[in-house]
C-alpha cells in the first residue's frame, strides 16, 4: 500500500501525459464524427438493414462507422435499429463499428501506437464484420431471433436510451447550403458535446487506470501473464487474454486505447492488443445491458460469438502483419517518458481548444444543456421544447433547433 501511495503522483503524471498525448486527435476525431453525423440521417441507416447479406452487412459497417458513438449508446442505437426493422446481425455489426471503426479511435491509435495499430485495427475490424456476418448465418436460429425481438419491443431501459433515439440530423436541401446553414453549426455541436459526454467516464477512467498500471505494477506479473516470444501458443494466449482483460476493466471505446498502449508497452502481442481493443462490446456492464434488451439467452449467445470472433480477428491480423513484416519491433510508447512541453503538440491542442470552445457557445446557446438530460431518458419519455416546436417532440431535429 505504501508503493501504491508513494507512486500515486507518478500514476497521475503518467495519465496525463497520455491525456495530453491524444487531446488534439480526440477532439478533431470527435468533430469530424459530429459532421457526418449531422448529414447522415438515422432514419434513412434503418430502412436499408431490414435484410441479412452481405450488401447490408457493408452498410451496417458504414453507416455504424459513421454514427461514433460510446458503447452504451451504440448498443441502445442498435436496439432502436432492431425495432424499426434491422434484423439483428446487422444490428450488432452496426454497434461494433459505431465503436471500433471510428475516427477518434485511429488518431488516438495513431498518436500513441503508431501507424501500424491504425491499420491493424481497421484490418481486424473488417476481418470480424466478416466472421460476425458467417457465424450470425451459420448458429442465430429463429428461436433466438423471435426471443430477442419479444423481449426488445417490451423496451426495457439499460442506459443512453435518449442518446440511441435523438436525431439532429441535417438533410433538408442541397449538400452546401446544408453545411454553411446555422442548424448544421448547431447539429455539430450537440453531436461533438453528446458523444464526449457519453464517453468522458470511459476516458477519464482509460487514463486512470492505464497510468496507475503503467506506474504501480512490476514488469514481473506481465512475464507471467503473458507468453513471450514468437509462434502461435504464445499469439493464440494473447488473443484469449485480451479480450478477457478488456471484459473486466469496465472501460469502453476509445477509453481502451491507454490500456492498450500500456498492455503492448509490458508485452502482450501484436494481435492480443487488438482483440483487447474489440473487447468494448463484452464488459460487463454492457452485457447486462444486452440481457435487459434481448433476454439471457440472446445475450450469452452475443457474448459467445463476440468474443470468439475477437480471438480469430486479433489472430489473423497479428498473422497477416507478422507475414508482411509490419509488427511494430518497438514497445515505445509516446506518452512514457514524455514530459508536457512547447512543441507542436501543445499547439495543436491549444488550437483545438479554441475549437472546442466555439463550439462550447453554440452548444449551451441552442438548448445544449437540456439535451444532455436526455440522454439516459426512456425514448418514451423525452420531451424537448426547441425552438418552433412544440412538446411533445421523439427527439430534436437538427432544422428545428435555434439558430
């Protein structure tokens, strides 16, 4: 206890240093998520994944990466999705992109990983939309499917229930005149501020942890935990860690990629880290939440086929990129040892900053407040008063909101 307490201010240090690493990527990533939001009507995604095949399974994978959003909020999209018409792999395919295969994921991935983590992810990511869709075909019966959409129609609530229902989408008019118009300004930052929100406990507890294992525990219990050196055994152990060790940290999303920067720094393999970042969608809280939504049954039989398709994606990306020689030889990581200084990452942060502070007024001048106590809400429930409208409203269109 005395180590942990005496190395508490190098915990600290450390999460903020990796916080300070990737605020600028976070924050570009999060705007550029809050634009194609904005122009990208969910109403439109649900009408075309009514079908199972590989078309809609592409699209599901699309329009999910398009939609950024935290775990909770992708798995209470994906539930709205199911119950307007989506069958229920295209659901499940859209929350894993909405998740994994985002922008603020890679630039995270990239400033702290390298490019090579980038790749892999978004490879991996693919590789498993692939797997989900032949094993959602080969073993989801009728039974499971009838069960699951009996219990997703009693509407339970499980968490972000508000955030799955809300579309501020602009889509009324020409491409350009969209884009230059005040609604879209206000769609943008409700979307950028909604989607951090969702996702600051995430960070904040990504950071924490991830700075009090990289500074608190010894190299030792990673050389037993993970097997080192090269081949399938010690490649096949990561995988099947990674995926639990995400299970058990309660951490999401993008509040994955510190601990994977600190799992890689201390020795799990290549394709291990990845399936630790597909890990989002089986933390427990997640799991409960798929029970509430489509019964026990559906939801261990979720749970099973995630997990072994993060298992087969971290292995055939930690193959493909060992055969292609494209495995980082180094454990660096930019945040170790890097202290806060006048370079072109301050800069960059303090620009964003400025950004993130426009946005700031735009957002708490058009309602934004009262937008965010949505977000936990019942859909059945919400009621919004924007401007030219009147209560009750499903959920705030961007074109209505003030300007």
């Amino acid at each position: 206890m005395s180590f942990v307490v005496t190395h508490a201010g190098d915990a600290l240090r450390l999460a903020f240093e990796m916080f300070w690493e990737v605020l600028w990527p976070l924050a570009l990533g999060f705007l550029l998520s809050a634009c194609v939001e904005t122009f990208v009507s969910r109403q439109a995604i649900s009408r075309v994944l009514g079908r199972d095949g590989a078309r809609s399974a592409g699209l599901a994978t699309l329009f999910g990466a398009a939609s950024s959003s935290c775990s909770y909020a992708a798995v209470a999209i994906g539930r709205a999705l199911f119950r307007k018409g989506s069958t229920l792999p295209n659901a499940i395919i859209f929350e894993f992109a909405s998740t994994n295969l985002v922008f603020e994921l890679g630039l995270a991935l990239l400033i702290l990983l390298g490019w090579q983590f980038v790749a892999a992810e978004f490879a991996g990511g693919l590789i498993m939309v692939v797997l989900l869709a032949l094993l959602f075909r080969v073993t989801l019966t009728r039974g499971l499917v009838d069960s699951a959409r009996l219990q997703a129609d009693r509407g339970i609530p499980g968490k972000m229930e508000g955030h799955g229902a809300m579309d501020m989408s602009v889509t009324d008019g020409p491409l350009l005149r969209r884009i230059v118009s005040p609604q879209a300004m206000t769609s943008v930052s409700h979307y950028f501020f909604m989607n951090v929100y969702g996702l600051w406990w995430d960070l904040l507890l990504g950071f924490l942890i991830a700075g009090a294992i990289g500074a608190w525990v010894p190299a030792t219990v990673w050389s037993h935990l993970f097997a080192g050196g090269d081949g399938f055994l010690p490649a096949l152990s990561s995988a099947l860690i990674g995926p639990v060790v995400a299970l058990l940290s309660y951490v999401c999303s993008v509040g994955n990629v510190p601990l994977a920067a600190v799992l890689w720094r201390n020795g799990i393999g290549f394709g291990g880290a990845i399936a630790f970042i597909f890990g989002d969608l089986i933390i427990l809280p997640i799991l409960n939440i798929y029970r509430k939504y489509y019964g026990g049954r559906v939801a261990i039989y979720l749970f099973a086929v995630s997990y072994v398709t993060m298992v087969a994606a971290g292995l055939l990306v930690g193959w493909l990129f060992s055969v292609l020689g494209l495995v980082p030889g180094s454990r660096s990581v930019a945040a170790f040892g890097t202290a806060v200084s006048w370079d072109a990452t301050t800069f960059l942060n303090i620009a964003m900053l400025a950004v993130i502070a426009i946005l700031l007024v735009r957002f708490l001048r058009t309602g934004g407040i009262g937008m965010l106590r949505m977000m936990d809400m019942p859909s059945e429930q919400m009621v919004v008063r924007p401007e030219g409208l009147e209560p009750p409203h499903p959920a705030p269109e961007a074109g209505a909101l003030s300007n």
